[in-house]
C-alpha cells in the first residue's frame, strides 16, 4: 500500500505584518490522517501559522501546500475545517440551528447535522440555545459546526482552553477516533502535557520551528519525561546556539 500523500507542507515559510516578522522560514511537512500537535508559548506563531495553512493570512514568501493545493485556494473551502479560540456560534439559536446553519454552506445533511453533534456529545441539548450552554458545551458547539463538512483537514487553535480535565479528555478522545477514521487534525496548544496525544509535534518558538519529532523524540532529546521541561531543555539549547553564533 503506497503512503498517503502529505496534508500540509511549508516550503520556506514566512509571514511578516507591518514589517514584523511573525514566521521565519518554516519548513515542516504533516502526514494525513494524524493528529499532528502545534506547541509553542503565546506569541510563538501558532495563530498566524493556522491561519495561514486555511488561508486567510498572506504569506510573504516561501510555499504552503494544503491538501495538495496552495494554502487558501477555493476547492479545500469544503475540505478543511477550522475551530479559532473565540467560538463562532450564534449565542440565540440552538446547537442544531447553528450546526445546520454551517452545514447548510456544504450541502450537509440532516443525517450530516446529527452525527456531527452527536460526535461532541451534544445530542441531549441539541434543541437548547448556545447562549444557555455551559462554557465547555458551547465550545463543542463551534467544533461541531466544522465538523458537519466532514473535512479531510480539522485545525483547532487551543481547542481545550477552559475546559475541566474530564472534558479535555472526552475532547482528545474524539480527536483520536477521527484521526483513525482518517481525518488529519492539527491542534495548537501551550499546554505541553497534551503532546503525549499526538503522533506528531511542531514546536514553534519566536517564529522559528525549533523541530518536529515524535513525542517519545521530544522526551528522549530534552532528557525528561515530563514534556514541558524537555520542551524548556530544547529552548535552552537553542538560545545558548544562538548566543554562541552571536558571540563568534
């Protein structure tokens, strides 16, 4: 069996505002069906970076590749899903109107419409308005209206944010039933403990990929189990790098 081609690949990437440089020559490639983690601190990239791969952020230089299309091209409207940290749902209609509203933009089903609140257990109130909705329910809202398309490519931007440690893993839980199912899912997060659920990770810092590897990779090459020191570990050793270029 051939391998599946590549959802995304950055060539070169860079992505500058009002001569600012915000991503700075990023070269990675996400396999298909995975779910592929974005980590990094606040302000590292990981928004412009996604909002790039769905193509509503030009890019200044370089190549972005998106399901074997460039980044934004009209065709993958219907083939990537996109969930940004503020949900976007309509607070006075019901899950299901908001659900069917979005879906009604793809040609979605009624069948489309249940399945795909159902996927982040919200049938039980799907007749209830968002604005009623617990913080946790209504951003499962938003997740469920990218998923009526049945997108090829999900991208969350800190899907988890806010949420009880028994919805993050519900949460996890279905992300890692649709990778299976063979959706690619790239999810950003700063909370380093939620790399161990993904195949994959892109770690951003100031712009830069520091690198891409596995998580095992992460916790073997920064000397420690626990993620977010061996995360520190390779920022440590990529400063003193730079400092050492610098001083020669």
């Amino acid at each position: 069996m051939s391998p599946l081609p590549a959802a995304i690949e950055a060539d070169g990437l860079h992505v500058s505002r009002s001569r600012t440089k915000i991503l700075r020559g990023l070269d990675f490639t996400v396999d298909s069906g995975r779910i592929t983690g974005l980590l990094g601190p606040s302000g590292s990239g990981k928004t412009t970076l996604m909002r790039a791969i769905v193509g509503v952020q030009r890019i200044t230089r370089g190549t972005l590749t998106v399901l074997g299309r460039p980044a934004g091209s009209a065709p993958l409207r219907h083939d990537v899903g996109y969930v940004t940290q503020g949900a976007s749902v309509y607070p006075d209609l019901s899950v299901e109107a908001n659900v069917r509203y979005f879906g009604a933009m793809h040609g979605a089903t009624t069948a489309d419409t249940a399945g795909a609140i159902a996927a982040v257990g919200l049938s039980t109130l799907a007749r209830q308005k968002a604005a009623d909705l617990s913080g946790g329910q209504f951003s499962r809202v938003s997740l469920a209206c990218a998923l009526v398309s049945h997108p090829k490519l999900l991208v969350l931007d800190e899907p988890t944010v806010g949420l009880d440690p028994v919805l993050r893993a519900e949460l996890w839980e279905r992300f890692a039933a649709m990778a299976a199912a063979g959706t690619t899912l790239l999810v950003s997060s700063h909370v380093m403990e939620e790399a161990s659920h993904c195949s994959s990770l892109l770690l951003l810092r100031d712009g830069l990929l520091l690198a891409q590897l596995t998580p095992t990779e992460l916790a073997e090459r920064g000397h420690s189990s626990d993620l977010e020191r061996a995360f520190l570990s390779l920022i440590k050793a990529a400063d003193r790098g730079q400092e050492s270029q610098v001083a020669s």
